[in-house]
C-alpha cells in the first residue's frame, strides 16, 4: 500500500434512529390513570397497576393500540395479525414494577418507509423497521442532594419508531423529524412538542470507510437531547469524533453518549445494555393482541382521511385556487388561517370572488387568535376588511386620470427628466397620485395612466 493510499481513505457515518412519541390518549396505558400529567401535583395520578403494587392486573388501552396501528399505516407499515406485550427487567426507580412492559419480537408495526430530503434537495427512501407500543416511565428530579420522583408519568402510553441505519447526513435528520412530526400532528396521536418532551430523538451513530458494506463492529448511542438542534450539532459533532478516532487508528466502543449544550462536546453516560441484559420475556397479565381485517380497514380509512390534513397537501391544494405558494404554505402552517379561508370558501354569497387576491390578504394578516372558537367572527372581520379595501380603490379611470394629470402639471421637471429617457422617475409619479388618492388607488393602474398621459 502506498504510504499516502490511507490519507485519502474517506468515511462515511450509518445513522440509525429511535423515536419516542407520548401518545394523547385520555388514560395511561395498563390502567384508568389520567395520561395528562403536565403541570401536575406529582403522584396524584396514580394507582396499584402503574405504580406495580402486588397482585395488580394491567388492562390494554384500546385507543393507544388504534393510535400505534395508525402511525404504522401512516408510515407505510405492515400490521402484525398477532402481537403481544413483553417485560422488559430492568431495575430503576423511575418504574415502580421493576420492568417496563414492551414489544421485542412481535410488535404491531414492521417494515415500513419514509422519503426524506438530503441538503441537495435529493430524496433518499428510509427504511423504517418497526413502530412498538410500550410505556414511558416515571420522572426523577435531583436536587441538593436528593432524588425526588413523580410517577404521574409512570405508564402513559408511548410508541416507539425504529428506522433501519439509512441516514447519512443531519439534514435527513431534520427533515425525518420535522415529517414524524406533522404524521403525528395530523393523525392527532400526539402533540410531538419536543420541548415538553411529547418526542424524544435517539441516534445510533458510526462510521466505516467508504466502500465498506457491512455495518460498523460498534455504534454510538445518543441520548436525552430534547431539541432538533441540539440533535444535529450532537451527531455532527460525533461523526468528527469518530472519524478522527478511526484515523488515529482508535478502538472505538459500543457506548451511551450524551450532550453539553456549553462545551458543545458529546460525553459517555454509561456503556451499552445489550439486549439480553434486559431478560424479556412474554407478558403473562396481558391477552394476545389479534389485529381483525375489520379494524385495520377501519384504520387505513383514518389514515388516508386523515392524510388529507398533512400541511404539504393542504398548501397544494391552496395554491391551486391561484394563490401564490408562499401564501399557500403559510396558511397550511396556520390552523385559524386554514379555518377562515376554509369558512369563506363555503360561503355561496362570495364565489364570485378573486380568491387568489384573498389568499394573499389572508396569509398576510397579523392572526393572533389561538382559540378555534373564535373562527366565525374572525372570519366575517378578516371578510369584511378584504372587501372594504377593494372597494376603498378608486376604480374609476376618469378620476385617476383626473388625478395623474394634476401631479404632472405640478411637476413639469420630472416631465422634463421622464422625456430625457429617464422612465424610471415615473415611479416617483405614482407616489404622487397614491398620496392624492389617499392610499386608494391600484398602484399598477396608476402607473399605466401616467405612462399614456405622457406619451
Ligand atoms: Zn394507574
């Protein structure tokens, strides 16, 4: 081998991801317990089967079930007839029950895929290898010394997305969780708010040299991140790391790694669990989940309704109706917006309108309003000033002529400079109508008046 043959040896980084998502169900997950725990008393919301009192029975929340099926079908899953729950052991005192109850060899979703877009704009397809149903666990708290726990978090239901190692690069990372995001959005399993910790990020990160076909003998696992930023500076960070580690010709180790916002460095949390550390086995408390033909049908149909509410389609749609595409993906972005252009669309009494034009106003319009309730009145308000400002032009030619003629006579300089060639003073022109008019004349109509008026 020649001695600069391994200078020029180029890495490439194989990026798996693991994504929570706390579902919105009303109840956890084995048991009656409100699922809403934000902003609780700690530990008001429990009982003997979340908190894993002896001889407690766990029952199967049918809504989380339907929701992890939907999320499935939505990522072009295929549902498992049969699927059961397993103990996962581990011990740790933010489950009370000494396990977590989870899915390993049958979950309800497997092989699936999502199209992502690259930083060139180039959609790669990401294998997506399974979407589980399992529960989140308590809520530990350090402070002066102390540990404190709140179990109200104990057993909300949770899903978990698993994606084969087809990532390559941060900005597939983004756009993969932006669009997890919106799925869960518009399915309406999840708020996803990552801040609040509805979604939580996973990366499975090493590197190999390029050519290499098999997967690396080791990987990096990052945990705990809890922003779409902090995520991309992470992995970025470690795919450096690791391609210098190799260069130097390092071992690298299977290995936990975390974040520090401040030293933007990523650190060892702890050395990897494999999975036969863990011990699981099948659920005896808990019955076979048998999937019916009936139900999954019944679920694709929520889905593809559903799909009808993914903002990329929505904007489409908008943009048809002759507004621009900015207009359009701005009102997708906003469910008033949506609403009130929606609403007016239903009116007969407007079809005549120029929906393009009030596309644009709408989009344009400072709407504030959180509450959905107030949509009606919103919508006659942002209605009623669409129309008073097409009515407030001067349409009337005669007037504007009138007008255009009486700043050029009080101007004969700018005649003067507009004759020399020099067209773009017009424009000056025009502001001197518009100031006349009070505001109210169409720029562009105005424009052309002057232009005639001057030969
Ligand atoms: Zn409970």
């Amino acid at each position: 081998m020649a001695s600069g043959e391994t200078k020029v040896m180029k890495y490439e980084p194989v990026i798996g991801l693991e994504v929570h998502i706390e579902l919105n169900t009303k109840t956890k997950m084995f048991c009656r317990c409100n699922a809403d725990y934000f902003g609780k008393e700690p530990n008001t919301s429990t009982c003997p089967v979340c908190l894993g009192l002896p001889g407690a029975l766990p029952f199967i929340n049918q809504q989380a079930i339907e929701d992890c099926i939907k999320i499935g079908l939505a990522l072009n899953c295929s549902i498992n007839e049969k699927s059961y729950f397993e103990r996962k052991n581990y011990f740790y005192p933010d489950l009370a029950k000494g396990f977590q109850t989870s899915q390993l060899v049958l979950p309800i979703a497997i092989g699936g895929w999502i199209e992502v877009e690259d930083a060139q704009g180039k959609l790669t397809k990401i294998r997506i290898n399974r979407a589980h149903q399992e529960e989140d666990t308590g809520k530990l708290t350090h402070r002066d010394g102390q540990t404190f726990i709140d179990y109200n978090r104990s057993s909300v239901p949770l899903v978990e997305v698993v994606t084969e190692p087809d990532f390559t690069d941060t900005f597939q990372i983004k756009d993969y969780a932006k669009k997890l995001q919106q799925i869960f959005r518009y399915l309406d399993v999840s708020n996803a708010d990552m801040e609040r910790g509805d979604m939580r990020l996973e990366a499975n990160i090493s590197v190999r040299p390029v050519g290499q076909t098999t997967l690396p003998n080791y990987r990096v696992e990052l945990k705990n991140i809890n922003s779409f930023r902090f995520m991309a500076q992470a992995v970025e960070y470690e795919i450096a790391r690791q391609i210098e580690a190799h260069e130097k010709g390092e071992k690298l180790v299977q290995e936990t790694r975390g974040w520090n916002e401040d030293k933007r460095v990523t650190y060892v949390q702890r050395s990897k669990e494999e999975a036969h550390d863990y011990r699981y086995f099948p659920e005896p408390d808990l019955p076979i989940l048998k999937m019916s033909a009936t139900l999954i049908n019944e679920m694709t149909k929520a889905v593809d309704t559903a799909k009808e509410k993914d903002p990329v389609k929505v904007a489409e749609k908008l943009v048809s109706t002759g507004m621009s595409l900015a207009s359009g993906a701005s009102i997708a972005r906003n469910p008033i917006k949506l609403a009130i252009f929606n609403e007016v669309q239903k009116e007969k009494s407007v079809l005549d309108m120029d929906w393009k034009d009030f596309g644009n106003f709408i989009a344009n319009r400072e709407i504030n309003e959180e509450n959905i309730n107030l949509v009606p009145e919103l919508t006659k308000k942002q209605l009623s000033d669409f129309q008073s400002r097409k009515s407030g032009l001067i349409s009337n030619s005669k007037e504007l002529e009138a007008l255009a003629q009486e700043v050029i006579d009080e101007n004969p300089g700018m005649v003067d400079i507009y004759k020399s060639g020099k067209t773009t003073v017009v424009m000056a022109l025009v502001g001197g109508v518009m100031g006349k008019s009070g505001g109210k004349a169409d720029p562009g109509k105005v424009k052309a008046i002057l232009e005639r008026l001057l030969g």
